[in-house]
C-alpha cells in the first residue's frame, strides 16, 4: 500500500514538473544554414534560408544567443559564454553561412524596449514581422539597437545571422526604455534568473498540465480501488 502511495506522489510530481514547471527553459531554436557560394547579404541569407545554394543545416536549442565560430579572442560582444553555432566543435571557423533564431519572447511589462544585437556579419531582428534592427553590412563584431513599444503579452521574434569570412558571432541582449549604447540595464533575453526576458517553447498552459495529471493521479486511485 505505501509503494502505491509514494508511486502516486511521484507520478503527480513528475507530472506537474513535465507540463507545468518546465515552461521556460532552451526555448530558442537556432538552425545553421551552410551555402556552397558566397554568402554577403541578408537577401543572400533569406535565400539560402529558403534553399539555394544549401550545403547542410544544422539546429539545436538554447536558453540565450551568445555564439562564435572561432575558439579564439573571447568573448566576442559582451559576453563570453560564447557557445558554437549548433552542429560545430574545437575551432570550425566556418563561412558562408546563415542562422536563424527563432522563439516566442513573453512581455511583462508594457514599455519601450531596446534590442541589441552583436554581429558579425549583418544581422536582421523581428518582432512580430517589424523590423526593429536590420544590419545588411560585412563587418567585424559590431553593436545594433533598435527600441520598440511592447504591451504585456506574447511575441513572436526572428534573429537572422549572416557570415561572409572571418569571425563569426551573434549575442541578443535587451532593456526596458529607450537605450543608445550597450551598458549594465541589458540582459541577454531568456537569462531569466537575471532578469531576462523569457522566452515560450511550449504551448502547454498550467491549467492544462493540471487537467493531465489529476487525470493520472485519478487513473491510478482508480486502479488502486479496484485491486
Ligand atoms: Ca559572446
Ligand atoms: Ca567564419
Ligand atoms: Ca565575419
């Protein structure tokens, strides 16, 4: 009967933790696009995006964009957490290549809110299909700003990378109110513990997680009843 019991409060828990607690983590999806020919634009990067001149793709998930393709001279931008691109290792320093980020961002505050991007190359930053930041350059590792008015609510965002040569690197960072230069407000978005904007992976809403596991907890008193 014990054994029953603690099945009970461990299946109630695990649950709880799979549909409800779990909502904000590795939210990012961030899919490299490698291309067989010169890669210099952001309508080079859409293209190959869309499937010219691909070579292979790789993706993974990921809590916060902070990425380079050298193991050398960190931290590139303004943090050193400086994590591959997804599918490369050691010292790649890749070429030609697009990334594309994507995620649901949740507001809780309703204000101006600067985005900051640090790139190399050209970078191109959506919010809900607004451009807050677009950067169609060939260049070092460099600063953009764009600041929008977000109500509280739900958005979607879309970050586009695109490398020619060289370094490689991508960081998204963000702040309440109106800001012109990268300083100590900024957070990288999806570094809840410090204040991040949080990113939505999942679709699950507690309620519904709560419907599922009084379901089980329901199925196996039922189960345990009639033994
Ligand atoms: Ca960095
Ligand atoms: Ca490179
Ligand atoms: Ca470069």
């Amino acid at each position: 009967m014990i054994k029953i019991i603690n099945y009970s409060i461990l299946l109630y828990s695990v649950c709880l933790v799979q549909f409800g607690l779990t909502k904000k983590v590795n939210a990012f999806t961030v899919e490299l696009f490698k291309s067989t020919t010169p890669i210099e634009s952001l309508s080079d990067a859409d293209a190959l995006i869309g499937g010219t001149n691909l070579e292979s793709t790789s993706s993974g998930s990921y809590d916060i964009i902070d990425f380079r393709d050298v193991a050398y001279g960190t931290p590139w931008g303004h943090s050193d957490i400086d994590n591959f691109f997804p599918g490369t290792t050691g010292n790649p320093n890749i070429n030609n290549y697009a990334v594309l980020v994507t995620t649901t961002i949740e507001i809780t505050s309703a204000d101006d809110w600067t985005f900051l991007t640090s790139g190399d190359d050209g970078v191109r930053l959506r919010i809900d299909g607004f451009d807050v930041i677009k950067d169609d350059a060939l260049h070092p590792t460099q600063d953009n700003l764009g600041t929008i008015n977000l109500a509280v609510g739900e958005y979607d965002l879309e970050l586009v990378l695109f490398e020619n040569f060289g370094v490689g690197s991508l960081e998204l960072w963000a702040a309440q109110e109106t800001q012109t230069t990268y300083n100590s407000n900024f957070q990288l978005v999806g570094d809840v513990a410090n204040g991040g904007i949080a990113e939505v992976p999942f679709d699950f809403s507690p309620s519904l997680g709560i419907v599922l596991c009084f379901g089980f907890w329901g199925l196996n008193q039922f189960y345990k009843n009639s033994k």
